[in-house]
C-alpha cells in the first residue's frame, strides 16, 4: 500500500478507501491462476481483447517444474504509459520460459489513474511506477516459490516499458531489487 504526500478532498462523497484497512486487501480465497485476469483501465482497443477494471494489480509468472533456481526475466509493458496489459496475446511469456529463465510480467496502472501528477517537480502522482516498484519488491521477496533466483533477477521492456526501467535503475527506490 503507498500512501502519496498529497492531500485528496473526502467532502465531495465520491472519494473512499480502495478497501478496508483492517483486512489489508488481502485475498483468502483460492485463485484462479490459469486464465487472464484484468487489465488496468486505459482507453478501449477492440483489438486488444482484454478485460479491463481498477482491480488490475497482477503478475503473470510463466515458469517450468524445476528444483533449480533459474534467473528472472521480469518484463514491463509499453504503450506509452496509457495503454497495454501483460494479458495481450502477443506478450506470451511461454517461449521464454524454454531458455531455463522464470519470466515475470506485470501490470501497472496506467494513464490518469497511474501518471497524473500536475506541475508538482516531485511528481507525487506518478503511482504507475510504485506499482511496478511493489511488483519488483515482491518478485525479489517470493520469487523463489516460483523456481526463481532473487539475485539474478533482469528488468527489460519494450517502449514505454524500457523508458520504466531507465527510471527504476535511476531511482534510489529500486536500488538492490534487480541485478540488471
């Protein structure tokens, strides 16, 4: 859960808590991890084919039976900061998985409800990076129930994804949670 430096009006008896805080938003029943789940909110593509709802937050780990742990490959998708799901059809991680690599993606939420930060040099509203930055932290903290190695873990994305990383790499955030 982040909690940004910003004030937000309660008075105008639309804005609540995403969840109750004394049950953490945890989930206690069993998941079904074998089919897609949502995308975060973005502007509708008939070709994406993607479900889309504010309960976005989400991983997809492709991964083979293996006792040895292996390097992670966790990728973050492009589309300019306001489109893109890990669920499109061509960001199938299953081929990756053949070259003895855990991979990794996840979603991130994405135009105003991940990047609207105003004229504010600090930037506080920029939350689609702390949900990538949770997602590495828990990657590096559970990864290895999933066969992966935590010190062996590489970021990569493609164009906005990639613009992702150059800030996690610079950000003192992110420090000590990828190798490269």
């Amino acid at each position: 859960m982040w909690i940004l430096s910003i004030d937000v009006p309660t008075s105008i008896g639309v804005v609540s808590p995403a969840c109750d805080v004394h049950n953490l938003c945890l989930h206690l029943d069993i998941i079904d991890a074998t089919k897609p789940k949502n995308s975060c909110m973005q502007m509708i593509y008939p070709f994406m084919n993607i479900n889309q709802n504010e309960d976005c937050l989400v991983l997809n780990i492709w991964t083979t039976n293996t006792t040895a742990l292996k390097p992670v490959m966790f990728w973050i998708h492009g589309g300019a900061l306001s489109v893109g799901s890990i669920f499109q059809q061509e960001f199938n991680g299953s081929v990756l998985v053949t070259h003895d690599v855990v991979f990794v993606s996840t979603n991130y939420r994405l135009g105003p409800f991940g990047f609207l930060y105003g004229d504010r040099e600090d930037a506080p509203g920029n939350v689609g990076f702390y949900d990538q930055l949770l997602a590495l932290k828990w990657v590096r903290e559970n990864i290895h129930s999933f066969g992966g190695d935590k010190d062996q873990i590489t970021i990569f994305g493609e164009s906005a994804g990639s613009w992702s990383v150059s800030a996690h790499i610079l950000s003192p955030l992110s420090k000590g949670l990828f190798k490269r």
